[in-house]
C-alpha cells in the first residue's frame, strides 16, 4: 500500500483546510516545494497535490507551484483540483505531474471521462469520489448531486477507469480516523483501487487499510496528521509496506 503525504496549496502556500472550509485554514508553509522535497527525503514514493484555488475556480491557479515542486524532487505525483477540461488536463501533465484527478466532470460528465482514457490512458486519470452526507460532493465540495460513491465508482469502473481517491468530507482534516465502512464498502462493491483519504491520524488506521489491501485498497492520504506530527510520514510507510 503506497502512503500519499498531501499537499495542498492556495494563494500558492502548503495550507491545510478542515471539511473543505476556506474559512478553516491553518498555513503551514510558504514553500510548498521545501515540503513536498521533505517528504521525499522521509521516504514518500508519491505525493497528492491539491490545487484549492483550482478547486474552489473551476481552474487550476497554481501550476507555477506544481512546476516548482516538480523541479524539486525526484518522485512522482498526482494533482486535483479545477481540472474539468482536456486542456486543463494537458497543463497539469506538463508539469511534470504523472496523473490527474477529475472529481467534479466525473460526476456531471461522465463522457468526458471517456474521452480522457481514449486520450491518455487509464494511468494518467484518477477519479475523485469526495462524499458528503452519503452523497457525492462537487465544484470544490460546496455541493452535491445525486450519485453515492459506489454508484459513481462503479460507473467509472465500466468506462475503463482503474483508480480512484475516497474522501469522506466529513472526516477531512478533523483527525478523527478514517471512515473505515465506507472504504470497504466502496472498494468492494466497485473493484477499483481505492486511495484512502480523510481523516487518517495514527499508524493503528494504516494498519486497518492495510489489511483493506486484498478488497483493493491501494494508498493512503495524510494530511494534517503528518504536519501536526500525530503521525511520522517514515512509521507509516514502514506500516504500509509491510
């Protein structure tokens, strides 16, 4: 299981959000490509870039940022956030980013998703399945629409899509541990690989999704636990790679 150290940027600073409120932002960093390079250097095979401006615009706003983040280090990693174009998709892939995540055009556009595996291939595309009150979340979780996670995923599924990121909303950011039912159900019911993400805050959690790993979870996100030192980014890639 491959962990994922989050990075998430706005006004082109490493800031951490809690349930997707501007209003609840804590800033870690003025550098996200010191962090993002720290990261590598504990260990991190990935990392999970999240564009808020994008999310929250409808537009990516940060890829200065990514740029400098990957001249930074040597490792791969994905990038969400505002990406509900094919143009959008081709900046980020230029980078240096190895995927993107739609969340937002996956739900309302499922076409468009179709379009973006005939162009790329299923390794470049991640669906983001970002839940709120059972329900998905869109336009930079603001809303919802009608679809649950596992009917979105499995729809993504059928079209040829192989991964996709589980967020539960309500867990994000609060470090209250992951939605553990959810995940399984998700990952089960789907039979796409599943990244972990929301409120994971202890290494017991990566042992828990670990064990997840035969129903098809595949990583995890951490956030706010690696930057409040709840969790040491080198214990639980330890943990995960057991």
């Amino acid at each position: 299981m491959v962990i994922y150290p989050a990075i998430d940027i706005k006004d082109g600073q490493c800031v951490r959000l809690v349930q997707g409120r501007v209003t609840d932002k804590t800033v870690y960093s003025n550098a996200p490509a010191d962090i993002a390079l720290s990261f590598q250097e504990q260990g991190a095979a990935w990392l999970h870039i999240v564009d808020l401006d994008g999310a929250f615009s409808g537009k990516p706003h940060n890829l200065g940022v990514i740029e400098d983040i990957a001249s930074a280090v040597d490792i791969p990693f994905q990038v969400g956030g505002g990406i509900r174009s094919r143009g959008d998709v081709e900046d980020v892939l230029k980078t240096g980013a190895q995927r993107v995540i739609i969340g937002t055009r996956a739900a309302t556009s499922p076409d468009f998703i179709k379009i973006l595996l005939d162009k790329f291939g299923p390794e470049k595309i991640v669906v983001g399945l970002d839940v709120k009150d059972g329900r998905i979340a869109v336009e930079g979780w603001v809303s919802t629409c009608s679809l649950s996670a596992l009917s979105l995923g499995m729809q993504m599924k059928s079209l040829g899509v192989k991964t996709a990121i589980f967020t539960d909303i309500s867990r994000d950011g609060l470090l209250a541990g992951p939605n553990l039912a959810s995940i399984e159900h998700v990952a089960a019911g789907t039979g796409l690989e599943i990244i972990a993400s929301g409120g994971i805050s202890s290494i017991e959690d990566i042992k828990v999704l670990k064990a997840m790993e035969p129903l098809g979870v595949s990583g995890a996100v951490i956030g706010k636990a690696l930057y409040d030192g709840k969790i040491k980014l080198s214990e639980a890639i330890v943990e995960a790679s057991r």
